[in-house]
C-alpha cells in the first residue's frame, strides 16, 4: 500500500509492491559468453538496455516457427566487416528473405570472391586516392579492382541469361549465388542465399555497382548485335507480395533504413489495398515482429527515423494491444549487430559443436 499523502501531496509507493521491474549493476566478474554479457547489459539502461531488449525480440522471432522473417539492410555494412554476421542470420535459418541496398550487395560479392578491403589512413589525400584506385567508404578503402572483379562475375551470369527472360535484382542474385557455389571457396551472403534459398531484393537496383554493371553489359551487347536485356522491377515487387502474402507471421530485422526498410514494410500497405479496393479477399497483413539498428532519430523526420509506432498508423505493423512484439536500437550496427545476433545464435544453439 502507497505511504500516506505527505505535506506536499506525494504519495509515496513502494516499488516492489507495485511490481515494478529492477535494474542491477552490470557484473564483469560474472561474465562467459556474447550471452551472458547481451543479458546483464538488459538489465541496466540506456543503449545498453536497448540492445538487451533487442535480443529477447530477435529471440522471439526466432524461435516463432510460424514467423518468416525479413532483414533489411542499408548502409556499407559488408565494407564494414558484418558480412559473415549475416551469412550466419541465413544460415541457421533465421532469416527468410533480405531486402537490400545494391552497394551492400556489390561489396558483399567482393568478400565472397576471396577480395579484400582495407583500411583507410587518415593522412592519405583522397584526390590521390581517386587516381590511385582506392575508393573510400568512411574509413575504409574499396579498390576499383575488386569492382572490375565484380564486373567480370556479374557479366558472365548476363552472358548466360536467356534473350527474352526478364532480369531482376532478386533472379540476378540467386544466379549470382549459384555461381559463387560453384567457383567460390569462402562464404558469402549471397552463396549463403542461394544454398538456402533466401531471395534478396535490391528495389533500388540502379543506385548500385551491380546497376551500373548491368548498364555496361546492355552496351556490350549491342556492340555484339545481340538484343538488350530487360529489366523488370515489378518481377521483384510481385515475388515479394506473393512470398509474404504465403505467411502465417511475419518479422522484420531492420539495419538502418532508406529504400530497403520503407520497400519491405510498404507491403503491409499494397495488402491492405488489395482487399479494400476489391481486388482480392484479404485479412490485414502486418508484421508481428520488428527489430530495427539505426542511430537516426526521429527528430530529423526522415524515413529512417521514424518509429514502429507511426508505421501502425499506416498498417504495416500489429500494434502492441494486438500482440505485436517491437525494439528499437539507438546505435552504430557494427556495435550492437555483433552484440544481438551472437547472442542468439548462441540461446538457439546455432553455435553448439557436433557432439555436445
């Protein structure tokens, strides 16, 4: 029972009587496993907090066999090192499809073919640079070698493409993965994809290395005589509707924003039309899990920051009341994204050794 009203007007109320949940002191001492620390750092504050939530969705989703979950992915996060991060997301089963920007994608390829990138020394001059042949991404190099690499494994997939069959983002890196099954000795998303049977959709496709390797290809094939291929983005929009529309649940692991998150969500949207305006019988279609990495705030009012709780205004997400299941992560993705998913991998045992 709260205390009795003091000379102020406060009532003073016990916390544990009200139920309320405490926070500990994050015990180092106490610490073995990704886990161990993603738990404890669940229950203290902050970002700290955050990530810890973030995992317990992550986890849900997870272990939700009715649930199929999207990752969405922008930002230059294979340049960034987390490309085996989610090889490991598909490979275990987690990830059912990725929505992606194409950069993402291109430098993935990179990874996968046995290239590598480098780091980037603040003394150096980026004019120089540029005539050297390092592009930059923040603080790490990109060689225009490993993207005329690129070019030759993408334009020998094109070579083999049928006159007359449409290409998109999502049929282009299936071959892509299936070509890296066969030449390719490490890992890479899109091997792991292709193994799987995971789609990947780049709905920005021409804001890419890989869109402009296809433009070079449509010239090189007219200066062979042969007819120019065609690319269908609504061969991707389709596929994708049809393949969430097959669900039961559906999760979204968010990393970042821009095109891919916005592109993946709005299908709650085209459903809701779809029944609304005759086309066909349909019960809304919303996302039952989200997990999204940004640092971008709400405050700029851009796309990226904009919370799950607008996009239940908009009908992609089951609100809260509904059951729905949210977090939302306030950090650099290279910090928490490591954090997240390796604490999951290891409570569903992703990690375990044959025979233990």
């Amino acid at each position: 029972m709260p205390s009795k009203k003091g000379a102020t007007g406060r009532i003073l109320h016990d916390p544990v009587k009200d139920r309320l949940t405490p926070i500990y002191p994050l015990d180092l001492s106490k610490i073995e496993t990704i886990d161990d620390l993603v738990r404890a750092m669940g229950q203290t504050a902050f970002t700290a907090r955050q990530v810890g939530d973030a995992a317990d969705v992550l986890e849900a989703m997870a272990r939700d066999k009715d649930c199929f979950v999207v990752m969405t992915l922008s930002g230059a996060l294979t340049v960034g090192k987390m490309g085996l991060i989610f090889c490991d997301l598909v490979d275990s089963g987690v990830v059912k499809a990725i929505v992606s920007t194409g950069a993402l994608m291109a430098h993935g390829l990179v990874e996968a073919t046995g290239r590598s990138h480098f780091r980037y020394d603040p003394k150096m001059d980026d004019r120089e640079l540029f005539f050297a042949g390092y592009n930059r991404v923040y603080d790490s190099l990109e060689p225009e070698l490993n993207l005329d690499h690129v070019e030759e494994v993408v334009d020998h997939v094109l070579n083999s493409w049928a006159d007359g069959e449409a290409v998109s983002s999502w049929r282009l890196h299936q071959r892509i993965g299936e070509y890296l099954q066969r030449h390719a000795k490490g890992r890479g998303i899109l091997k792991s994809c292709a193994e799987k049977k995971v789609p990947v959709f780049v709905p920005a496709f021409t804001d890419s290395e890989l869109g402009i390797d296809f433009a070079l290809h449509q010239r090189q094939r007219k200066i062979a005589g042969k007819p120019p291929l065609t690319f269908d983005g609504f061969d991707d929009f389709e596929y994708y509707a049809s393949t969430m529309l097959a669900t039961k649940r559906m999760g979204i692991f968010t990393i970042g924003g821009g095109v891919p998150r916005n592109w993946a969500q709005q299908f709650g949207v085209y459903a809701e039309l779809l029944a609304r305006r005759g086309y066909e019988k349909l019960p809304l279609k919303r996302y039952n899990y989200g997990l999204r990495i940004c640092p971008e705030p709400v405050n700029w009012g851009g796309l990226s920051g904009s919370t799950y709780t607008e996009a239940v205004s908009w009908g992609k997400f089951v609100p809260p009341e509904e059951g729905g299941k949210f977090a939302e992560v306030f950090d650099d993705a290279t910090v928490a994204l490591p954090l997240i998913v390796g604490a999951v991998l290891q409570r569903i045992g992703y990690f375990r050794k044959p025979g233990k």
